[in-house]
C-alpha cells in the first residue's frame, strides 16, 4: 500500500467537470484524511433551517447567515459543529483541526466555548471517502486542491466561497472562477 500524504485542513475545490450534483460547485473542507480514508464538510449550502431550530442553546453562538448547513450526502440527521479560535490553546470541547480551525463537541455547554469562539458553523452531515476512494477522484480531476484559510469556515456570503476559493489562487486556477454556471449559454 502506498503512503497517502494528508490533505487534513486544505479544500478541496470541485471542479467544472465534476457530475456529481452532492458536489456541484463545491467547497470542502478536509477535516481527516489518511490511510483509512477521508472526511470533510461542504461549506457553501447553507440550509434554510436556523441553528436555534435544531440546537437551540447555539444558535445565538452560530456566525451570519445563523443556518444549518448540509456539510455532505452522509449521516445528514448528524450535527458537527466547526468553530474558528485564534491563539494557541483551545477551550475545553474544541480539539484542533488545523490552523485555527477545529472541531466543537456539541456536549459541551456552549458557555464554555462562547467566550473563545472567533465563529462558529453547524453542519448537517458530512462528506466522506474510503480508503483510495478520493485519491481516485483526484487523478480523475474530480477536485482542485487548495489551501484552506479561518474565513472559509465563516463566510458570510457561502454562495460565492466556490469562486472567491478559486479567484484567490495564484495558478491558472484563479481562471476557473469566470467558468459560467451553464456553459451552454456561453
């Protein structure tokens, strides 16, 4: 078996040519990825479901737009939560992903962690792949891979992160941004 190299806290960026509607102009934030397999939340499909509908005392902790979103196709009646906390240690409930970004038990009273919390993102379900599955997509061209920044996580405007991500890259990536949403039209 060959060494897969983590891509644990960058994005994956879906591609143009990528069919699969779960991942249709998708940003996806790569919370484990090793040996086993790989595990990450969709960041831009905000829900029109509110946090306080469903997890009342972490609504008023949730960033703009305070929704839900549908971090993936699986285990969608799950809730993970994702929360940005500058500086070097982390409260207690939180455990670090990368960078400043990491994951929130949603145990956890949220008095302990609002005092802490740059923001914080709730989502229902997640994406994930077993063992080889995404380095297969990978060479398939299924996703652009990127690094990841702390405002990706709270965007407030989720529905430009796919161009925003791509605009911002050095590379002839930052051209894909003005890919039309219907080339068809062109």
């Amino acid at each position: 078996m060959t060494e897969v190299s983590s891509l644990t806290g960058r994005l994956l960026v879906a591609t143009p040519a990528l069919a699969d509607p779960n991942f249709d102009r998708a940003v996806v934030l790569l919370l484990d990825h090793d040996e086993e397999g790989s595990l990450g939340v969709v960041l831009n499909r905000p829900t029109p479901v509110d946090v306080g509908d469903i997890l009342e005392s972490w609504g008023g902790l949730a960033g703009d737009p305070g929704v839900v979103f549908q971090g993936g196709p699986v285990s969608l009646d799950s809730a993970l939560g994702l929360a940005v906390i500058p500086g070097d240690e982390g409260p207690l409930g939180w455990r670090r992903v990368h960078g400043a970004i990491g994951l929130v038990d949603l145990e956890t009273p949220p008095e302990l962690l609002a005092r802490a919390l740059g923001s914080l993102r709730i989502f229902a379900g997640y994406a994930g792949w077993g063992p080889g599955q995404l380095e297969n997509e990978l060479t398939e061209g299924a996703w652009y891979v990127v690094e990841s920044e702390p405002g990706d996580v709270s965007s407030p405007r989720p529905e430009r992160l796919w161009r925003a991500v791509l605009r911002r890259q050095r590379s002839e990536l930052a051209m894909v941004a003005t890919y039309p949403d219907d080339p068809s039209l062109n």
